[in-house]
C-alpha cells in the first residue's frame, strides 16, 4: 500500500463525515490528514500494531463471554472542536442535573406523578425500580455521582442522546489509557494541537465520592468495591482505586456490625464511610435483594438507610437509564430545571402506547427496536438487517410485553477516519462524555469514550460487538489551560492506603456494566 491509497476510497458517505465535508477536508482535520499522509503505510501499521501490544502488555483488556481482549484502539484521533463540546458539556450537565431532581422525586414526594409529566406505572413497573431504597435520602443530595451520557451526531452534524447511564457507567479508563498511548504513540500529530486534557478524572471523583460522605465524617474512607477479576470492568475497577490511592475491596472484605460498614484490615476493623460500588443493585445485599449473592454485603442497605454509609453510585438508579423513561427526560427537563433541552433524543416511539405500538409493528423492517433494560446493545433487532424470521420472532415479543420495548429510527451514526485493513476509512462512532457530581457542580469530562465500530457498515459500536475506541481530542481555545498531568496512572499511595490491607481473591460474576 502506498502513501496516496492510505486515504483511497475514503467517501463519500452516507451521513455525517467529520473529516470531510461538502466542500472538502475540514480544518479540524487538516494537520492529522497531514501528518499520516506523510508518513509510510508501513509506518503508520508499525505505530498502530505498537499501541495493541503495549495494551496487552499492561493489562488493558475488556472481557466477552469469559475471555479477556485487549481493547481495540484506533490510531486516528477523534477531534471535536471548542464550540461543538460547548454544547455537549452543556446538554450533559442539564441532563444529570434533571436526572438527580427525578430520581429525587422518585423515591421522595412524587410529585412528577401528581403533576402527570410521567405516568406513576412507567416507573414502578420498571426492572430497576426498588422500592427498598424509598425515603433514603442521601448525604449531600446526589445520587448520580457518576453518569455516561451516550451521544451520536445525527446527518446534520447534531449531537444527539442515545441513552442514559446512571447506574454503574464504564469505560473511563479507556480514556485515560488512550490519551497516554495516544500521546506518545503519535506525538508529532498531539503537539500541532491544543488538547484539553483527561487526566484531572480520577482527583474529580475522589473530590465528588469524598463530598458524599455521611454528617459529621470530615475525613472519610472511601473504598471500590469489585465483584472480583472475572468482572468484564475489572481492569477499571483497579485502575480507578489506584489512581485515587484507595482500597479496591471485595463484598467478602467488608462487614456490617451495628448499622455501620467495617473494613477488614490486618490491624483490625476499621470504618467505610463510602462505597464507591461496580456491583450491580442486585447482588450488593443478600438481605434486600438477591439471597444467593456472595459478591455483596448484608445489611449494606439498613447502613445506608441508617445514614452511616453512601453507596455511589445510590442503588435504584436504574430507574433512570430504563429506556422507557429515556422518552420522558425532555419532559423532566422542562419541569425540574423550566428549560429547554440542549441536547435532543432520538426520535423514539413507547410500544407500550397502543397508537404508537400499531405504527411500530406495520414498520418493524423500518426500525430498530431495544428492550428498554437492555445494556451493551444485547437484544437489539435492527430492522432493515434481520430476517424474516427474526421480525416474527421480535413481533411475538412486543405484543406478549409492549412495555419492555422502545423503536426508534435508523439512526446513521456519523463516521470518523478509522485505520482498516484497506486503509484509512469512514467508520461509524457514539461518543459517552462521562460526568461528575460533587453536590455543587456537575464536571464534565472532555471528551469521553468514543467507541468504534469496525466493521464497515456496522451500527453497534460495543466492543462486544466487535468494535474498538479512539483518543478524543476536544480542542483548547487559546486561553485554556493543556498540560496533561498524567500521574494519575501511575502508583499512588495515600495514608488511607498505607494504613490498610485487604486480600483479594478471584469471583466469577455477571456484569451488567454499561
């Protein structure tokens, strides 16, 4: 392959393009189309098969079906300009910030209900509604510390919500992996750009996790807790813990006695104030939820509830990401903040209305249809692509538990340049900014995991799926700060870390990590 086939054939395509336009190149593009126009093919393989290997080399895997990967990285940046994130991290905030005054509301007053902006059953029916966490308030207010906001770039360039991620949002550490491998993988091409940079995450949510500690703890200790190394998220579980020099703990390690959390440590009990959980709510208290769960810990929920301990992110979250409720967040949104929405869904019909439920059966070729508890794109029919026999099956489905399913529209996700076997091509992205509640504020990070299918024509971006991820470069204006300080993924220590131990020791689990 030579240098001018690297970009041969690239286009047009359908949708949006973010390296090409109707006129052409765009200017955000013009350095990285550069910089590999210049460089060997053979270069540019060399350079990207070096990020895979130094991947596999460090442990940076994700798991399918019980077998660790390493985590497809792209050599092509995504780039993303001042303006366009201004008004991502705009339309993510006003959406957590809606999400934490209904999840409020929820389990609170429910005035929502009385003031019909969603219909009482749309939330109690839901998988991820417990009623065993009604009335628990917590300490700071914030349930959401963490959320991943999924968003795609419609034909018109629009950034658009695709689903919500309230509950236990991954794919974090795949942000701070690529910047460092990014960075010196192609610094030629990093140092002709002003990059804001990713690594302030993991002092962010300390900050956040710390602020949450309940009355009268000025210092708390703060833990992760992981369902163990068989967990598909485990690399990131202990990436977070070690970058926020805290214990990364098992439900084996903790124990509750007089409606407080203790820490088993080789100097005895010691206190947990805040429990930074990649648990799903249903294995995290043998008590009140699943009996047969050994990944969690009893009585976790009555120290909860006693004020004694937070859970971040707070159980019953789910509520929020169900996708039936995905429809309603427009609304929420006008009647707990009296705005407009920044950043729209994706058109969505509830196929538990009957109207709407005939309309989607007379186009089930047309639609994608998604179960609304769904996670990591399993259940998804995409209409024009299944066959026959599929469409009665998915059919059959509906009508036997219309409220279990939403369509919505083909959606032609835009492309981003993506080394292939062919070359540099067009592939399909979505993009999850990730955001952090502190009480005070919510911060977003800049830029987020953008997720790859690689596959050409492939819709479904989840590395389940076949799909990898790509550094992405939200660009600085003049006057904001670049200096990426990347220690936090090095080995840090802190006196809480110092002044405990714990053993670890492998679990085979589920994960429902989104």
């Amino acid at each position: 392959m030579t240098q001018a086939q690297l970009f041969e054939g690239y286009g047009p395509v359908a949708g949006y393009d973010e390296m090409y336009g109707e006129s052409g190149l765009r200017d955000l593009y013009t350095a990285v189309h550069a910089a590999f126009g210049k460089m060997p093919p053979e270069e540019v393989r060399q350079r990207a098969e070096g990020l895979a290997s130094s991947y596999l080399e460090q442990g940076i895997t994700f798991g399918v079906a019980g077998e660790e990967r390493p985590f497809p990285l792209d050599i092509v940046p995504r780039i993303i300009e001042a303006d366009a994130w201004d008004e991502v991290e705009a339309g993510v905030k006003q959406r957590v910030k809606a999400l934490e005054a209904f999840l409020a509301d929820a389990y609170g007053a429910g005035e929502l209900f009385r003031d019909g902006v969603v219909p009482r059953k749309t939330v109690v029916t839901s998988s991820h509604y417990h009623r065993v966490v009604a009335g628990i308030d917590p300490a700071n207010g914030v349930r959401i510390h963490v959320a991943g906001i999924d968003l795609i770039r419609d034909g018109n360039g629009d950034f658009r919500v695709l689903e919500d991620n309230a509950r236990v949002p991954s794919g974090v550490s795949y942000v701070m992996t690529n910047r460092r491998a990014m960075s010196g993988g192609l610094p030629e091409v990093f140092a002709h750009h002003r990059i804001r940079p990713v690594a302030r995450y993991s002092r962010q949510l300390l900050s956040a996790l710390r602020a949450a500690a309940p009355a009268g703890v000025s210092d708390p200790t703060v833990v992760v807790l992981t369902p163990g190394v068989y967990n598909s998220a485990y690399f990131e579980h202990t990436l977070l813990a070690r970058t926020m020099g805290v214990e990364l703990v098992e439900g084996r390690d903790l124990v509750c006695h007089g409606g407080r959390v203790m820490m088993r440590t080789t100097d005895g009990l010691a206190p947990v104030h805040v429990i930074y959980r990649r648990i799903d709510d249903e294995f995290l208290d043998p008590l009140a939820f699943r009996a047969d769960s050994t990944l969690g810990v009893p009585g976790l929920i009555n120290a909860a509830r006693a004020g004694n301990v937070t859970i971040a992110n707070a159980v019953g979250n789910g509520v929020a990401d169900d996708k039936l409720l995905y429809t309603y967040v427009p609304d929420l949104i006008r009647y707990y903040l009296h705005e407009e929405p920044i950043l729209r869904n994706v058109d969505t019909w509830r196929c538990g209305d009957a109207d709407q439920r005939e309309e989607v059966l007379d186009r089930l070729d047309e639609l994608v249809l998604k179960p609304v508890d769904g996670s990591g794109g399993k259940g998804i029919v995409i209409g024009p692509a299944a066959t026959r026999e599929e469409l009665d099956e998915l059919r059959a489905k509906v009508i036997a538990a219309p409220r279990d399913w939403i369509a919505q529209p083909v959606v032609s996700l835009s492309t981003v340049p993506t080394l292939v076997e062919d070359g540099i091509r067009p592939r399909h992205v979505d993009l999850r900014p990730f955001a952090v509640n502190d009480g005070d504020d919510v911060w977003v990070l800049p830029g987020g995991l953008t997720r790859v299918a690689l596959p050409e024509g492939e819709l479904i971006v989840n590395s389940s799926r076949g799909g990898g991820s790509k550094d992405t470069w939200v660009l600085a204006r003049p006057t904001e700060p670049i200096e990426e300080v990347d220690d936090d993924l090095e080995t840090h220590s802190s006196s809480q870390s110092q002044s405990q131990s714990q053993t670890m020791a492998p679990v085979p689990v589920p994960s429902r990590e989104a």
